[in-house]
C-alpha cells in the first residue's frame, strides 16, 4: 500500500507538470508544451490533456461566474442557493451536507477526472483526438495489466482504490483552496479582468515545500494575473503586486492551507440554509462587486491558455 500512496503523490506532481504545460510555462511552444502536456497527462496519469485545456481556458476567463466558469456548474458541489434549489432527491441531500461531505467526495475526484477525459475524447473529432485516445488506451491497458498481473486481483482492487482515491483527495486538495468561499460572479455581472482574476483567487501561505506540494498553485492571484509565468517565478511579482493594488479593492493576503476550507465549508453550510455549528467555520471576506466596477474605466479580454 506504500507503493499505492507514492504513486498517488507521484500522479498528482505528474498532473503538475501537465498543468504547466498547459498555460505553456514550460517552452512557450504550443506544440512542445502540447507534446509535453499529453504525455504526462493522457500516457502517464490517464487525463485527456485537451479536454482539461479547453476547460481551464473558460476558466480562467470567467473565474467564479455562474453559467461561465464550468468549475463552479454545480453537478457535484454547489456554490450558490440557486443551485442547491434546483437539486431534488440524491443532489439536493447532498448540497444539504455538502460541508461535511466535501473531503470524502474527493476521494472519487480522480475516478470523475479520468470518465470526464473519457467521455470528452469521445464526442470529439480529429486528429488531435485520435492521438489523445491512444495515448490515454496506453496507459489504462498498461497500469491495469501491471497492477493485476503483480498483484493477485484482490490486492489489485484494493491497490486501485487506494491509489485513485489519494490521487484524487491530493489533486482536489491542491485546488481547493484557491476560489472556494472567495466571492461568487453574477451571471450578468460586469467586472473588469484585473478585478475578476483578483477578488476571486487566495493565495496560500507557506513555505517552498508549500510550493512543491501544491504545485504553484499557492501563488492563485499572480497565477491568474500571469498565466503563463513559469510556476518557480510566481513569487516574484507578489510584492509588486501587493503594492500597487489598491487596499480597498484588492485583498491580496495570504492564508495558511486550512483556515480557507473551514470557510468553504461553513459558506457551504449556509447555502443550504442550515447555520454552521462549528463557531471555527467563520464567514469568508464578503466584496461587493458592482461598487468596484463603478470604479473600473475599461474592461480588458482575459489571456489564453492557448
């Protein structure tokens, strides 16, 4: 089970890499960070490297916004009333208790990334897709035949489990921390890009093993500012930054890892309707939005990841 564990830190760094590539940090070459980005991401950890990339690219345009970032749409964890309203049976228990249920439903974070990669290179076409498939049927053929034909198939399901399940609780817990309990954008809501990439993001406190084991992703505001900054320059612009901003619309403080979660999970509690019963689960900073566009004199297009 050791093996299970190195493996699941390993496939998170791996995914790490891949994520570089994606926001071509690694060449600046579309086409070498693209061949970078689908080894490590189709041949090596079983994630379809051009799905994640179209994805993120919404992402970061529209970061937080409903009906725009595809990571807050609401299918697993909820992030406004509206959506916890609209559940019934199943959905709606488990936006109910989507607080305490949040570190337990990563554990099939890694299961869900590799059906989603799956399901993408099906409804694609071309050639790009054909060349993703192989490579993501090489290394499900091969990690399948070299954990069943190591282990007896008991300890094999075992071992999976074991693997996906940390792998998943690992990735899920390097982005976590990033946009949860931080302010959610209106579907018709107008913010500028400085302030949509920078009200919506935390950065993480830490140290550089900090930065190793999240991958860079501690650094969220300047990551969002300079997508395609090499993750060990992230540290740089952060003083700049911190400023020039303006104090009163740019928090631009960093949080140790835990305290961010604690706040997910107490927004999480009140959004379906129950209050938080742990008095540690203290309310994440409330910014009003449209204030601060008041102040914004021109809207500018959020860069591409590729």
């Amino acid at each position: 089970m050791l093996v299970a564990v190195f493996l699941a830190v390993m496939f998170t760094q791996t995914g790490f890499i891949g994520y570089d590539a994606g926001h071509r940090q690694i060449s600046g070459s579309k086409r070498a960070d693209g061949l970078i980005g689908r080894i490590h991401g189709n041949l090596l950890i079983g994630l379809s490297y051009g799905w994640w990339v179209s994805k993120h690219n919404r992402h970061h345009a529209h970061p937080s916004q409903i009906g725009r970032d595809p990571d807050i749409g609401g299918r697993a964890i909820s992030f406004t009333p509206g959506q916890i309203q609209a559940r019934h049976l199943f959905g709606a228990w488990l936006g109910r208790y989507q607080a305490w249920l949040f570190f337990p439903m990563l554990l099939l974070e890694g299961l869900h990334l590799h059906i989603a990669s799956v399901r993408a290179l099906l409804g694609r076409s071309g050639k790009a897709r054909w060349a993703e498939a192989g490579l993501l049927a090489v290394h499900i053929g091969g990690y399948l035949t070299a954990v069943f034909v190591v282990l007896s198939p008991l300890q094999a399901v075992v071992f999976l489990v074991v693997q996906q399940g940390l792998f998943g609780a690992y990735m899920g817990s390097s982005f976590g921390p990033n946009h949860k309990g931080m302010p959610v954008v209106g579907q018709d809501e107008k913010v500028d890009f400085l302030r949509r990439q920078v009200l919506t993001s935390r950065n993480i406190r830490g140290s550089l093993l900090t930065d190793l084991a999240l991958g860079g992703l501690n650094y969220q505001i300047e990551h969002h500012l300079f997508p395609s900054m090499p993750r060990p320059r992230l540290r740089q612009p952060m003083r700049p930054c911190g400023r020039s901003a303006p104090s009163t619309a740019f928090l631009t403080r960093r949080q140790a890892c835990w305290p961010p979660m604690r706040r997910y999970c107490a927004t999480s509690t009140r959004l379906a309707g129950r209050p938080a019963r742990n008095r540690l689960l203290t309310q994440p900073p409330q910014v009003q939005m449209r204030p601060l566009n008041r102040a914004t004199h021109k809207t500018l297009a959020a860069p591409r990841l590729s």
